[in-house]
C-alpha cells in the first residue's frame, strides 16, 4: 500500500508555527507549554479523562466548545457528563457556561440560530438531542419523544461527528452495536437525518438508514471496526459516510459508505470502498471548502518515523490534509507534533472554516506539572487551535 502522498517544498507561516511543539518529554513541564490555548484541563490523578470535543460558532460570533468525561472515575456507562465552554474573544480566552447530564460522544451545531446538542446519553446509549437558545448557558431537557429522546433502544455509538446540511435535509452518522457485544466488531454504520424545517426534538423528524454491519474479512482481513462517520457529499453530489477504519497495518484507510437519495439506504462495495487515508485508524473529522474545492481534514497520522503496527494507538502528530476526490489523500503540513508516544497525543479533533483559518479543539494528552497524562488515549486537556492562512500550508512530512 502507498505512504501518504506528501509535498516536497515546506512553506509554513510564521504565525502558523506556534501550533508546534517538539520539546522533549518531561512529567514536569508546566502547563504553559501546552500548545494552543487550553479550555480545559482535568489532572489525570481525578480518574476523569477529557474526551470528545466538539466547536461551533453562534450567529453573533461567540465559539462554543464541548467535551465530556470518561475515565474509571466517570459515570459513562450510566449517564454521562459534557461540559460547555464559551469564548467572546475567538478563541484567546474561555468560560466555562454549563454541564449537560446525559450527554456523551455529542456534536455541538447551530440551526436556524439555535444551538444544538446531538449524541448518545451514555456509553452505548440512546440518542438525545437538546436545544439552547442562549449560547448554551442553559438547555432543553430530553424526556420523551416530543422533547429531544430520539431513539431510545440504546448501543448507539459516534464521536462529535459533523452535522451536514443536503438537499433540505440535516445529516449526521451514527452506528448501532448490535449484538450489544464488545467494542467495534459489532458497530453498525448507519445515517440520521431530518428535514431543515422540522422539529428537531420530535423522535418523529428523524429517519434512519439500515445499519450495515461490517465484516472481519474486508480489507484483506485486517478489519477490526468502522466507526465515527462523517457525513459529507461526494464530488458526484451523492451522500458518503466516510468511516474511520479500525486496522493492524500501519497503512491506514477509510471506509465510504454510499446513501441513498431517500436516506433510507446505505451501502458497501467493500472491493471499491476503502481507500487510503493518513489518520484512518483514528477519528477524523471532514468538511468540503467551496473555496478551494477540496475536502479538508485534521487527523492524527501516523509520521514515518514512529510508523508501527496497530496505527489506531499512535496519536502523537496531528496533520492538516486535503483530497479533491475524497480518494486521494495528501498531507498539507504538520500542525501539532511530540516526539513521546506513549503519553502525549493530539486527538479527536474538531474544526471549522474560519474565513482563510482553520478554529479546532483538540482531545490533548500532555504534560501539566501533575503527572502528565495516564496514557496518549486518556487526555487530560481540551485544547483550542486556530491554523492561519490554511489553504497556502504545504509542508515536507517533517516534525516542525
């Protein structure tokens, strides 16, 4: 299988290199040299780690942010918990607005200039959806079908995925574990979507895709899961989930599941729908420029040099990279780097256009005076990252 496609002159801007951080690896190194600007820091000796970020950008132009916990300490397989943070200063400085109980794995989106939050109440759970109408300082209550309790026979998984608008209607991907049985190998692929007009917190708005299953054979066998889907349109015009794919190689791949015009039907040619994808083996996020023309994503690669089997564990460097196609994937620039494994990484990123900028908020595993984090997966930061003038970034595949 072929490396990532990379571009030989290396032109980063100054103000872009900030981002970087490439300073040995030291239990001990104070909090301010986290890079970016941290929202949120959550010491790895609570027991409670930072996961799942998620940003949007209110009508006015106040950012939101949002993680929730997890960690032997959490209550994630029960009803989790979110945290909500707002900035008036794009993105220099934070407040923290509210915490949702029962909220896990959620997006944050804005609608018809309401506020949104859309994901699983727990570990495996039901889909809720709830609505702010005042930049997320206080929320609408998920109690029944009418109210935001979307499906209610719970085992749905997802990350803060993007929530697309298409032909008069909201997309966003979401997969069912069934049977209710261990992590990923049961995940089913499936797509929910609601008309733009409609009752976002009516159950009844919603429709779904069948859930595809996957099967351990693809891929020339090296399938452990597909999960944590992006909703977006093809170059066709037709609607993908482009999934994360879960691998022993090194050499990592997405999966891209066509759906139906309806939305009623998703399907897998598992011959054609893999394709090559720096990052694959964990969460990205992917969003079309009309500007550009090309389809842009923030996912943590693989670099050469820590290249190993099991690519889903290695989270230590975070790269901007684009595709015109969504087939052919190029690494643009590296955008955050630590040369530690094992407990540093730069995750589960989040992120918006921003005029010619990129606004991001990363799951970030680093040191803090305290320890560090317990491991790369298990965060203790959610981190905020503007990327200047991103669709000039070409870069060698360098550590800054």
């Amino acid at each position: 299988m072929s490396q990532p496609r990379i571009l030989g002159s290396r032109v980063v801007s100054a103000s872009f290199l900030f981002l970087a951080w490439t300073a040995a690896a030291s239990a001990g190194e104070p909090a301010a040299k986290v890079p970016g600007v941290v929202i949120d820091h959550v010491p790895a000796s609570t027991g409670l780690y930072v996961g799942s970020p998620s940003i949007a950008v209110l009508p006015e132009g106040t950012y939101v942010a949002s993680h929730d916990f997890f960690g032997p300490k959490s209550k994630e397989f029960e009803k989790a918990r979110t945290a909500v943070f707002g900035s008036s200063d794009r993105g220099k400085s934070w407040k923290k607005l509210s915490e949702v109980h029962g909220a896990f794995w959620s997006s944050l989106f804005v609608h018809r200039s309401a506020l949104y939050l859309l994901g699983p109440d727990r570990h495996h759970g039901n889909i809720l959806i709830r609505r702010s109408t005042d930049g997320g300082v206080t929320w609408t209550e998920p109690k029944d079908r009418a109210t935001g309790l979307l499906r209610d026979n719970g085992e749905y998984h997802c990350a803060p995925m993007p929530v697309l608008e298409h032909a008069g209607r909201l997309w966003r991907a979401f997969e069912w574990r069934h049977p209710p049985v261990g992590w990923g190998i049961n995940y089913r692929s499936g797509m929910l979507s609601a008309a733009v007009d409609a009752d976002l917190l009516n159950a009844d708005s919603w429709t779904n895709t069948n859930f595809l299953p996957s099967d351990r054979a693809w891929n020339g066998g090296d399938m452990g899961a597909w999960l944590e889907g992006n909703a977006v349109v093809a170059p066709d015009g037709q609607l993908v989930n482009v999934l994360r794919v879960q691998t022993r190689s090194p050499d990592e791949k997405a999966a891209i599941v066509r759906i139906s015009a309806d939305g009623k039907t998703a399907s897998f040619d598992p011959a054609t729908g893999f394709v090559d994808f720096p990052g694959g083996a964990k969460k990205f996020t992917i969003r079309f420029d009309p500007q550009s023309k090309r389809y842009w994503s923030l996912a943590s690669i693989v670099h050469p040099k820590h290249r190993a089997a099991n690519p889903g564990g290695i989270r230590n460097t975070l790269a901007l990279t684009c595709s015109a196609d969504l087939r052919q994937w190029t690494v643009r620039a590296i955008v955050l780097y630590h040369p530690d494994v094992r407990k540093h990484g730069f995750q589960y990123v989040d992120w918006l256009f921003d005029g010619d900028d990129l606004i991001a908020v990363c799951r970030t595993a680093h040191d803090d005076g305290q320890g560090g984090a317990h491991n790369a997966h298990d965060a203790n930061y959610l981190t905020f990252h503007r990327i200047h003038d991103f669709r000039s970034l070409t870069s060698a595949l360098e550590e800054p």
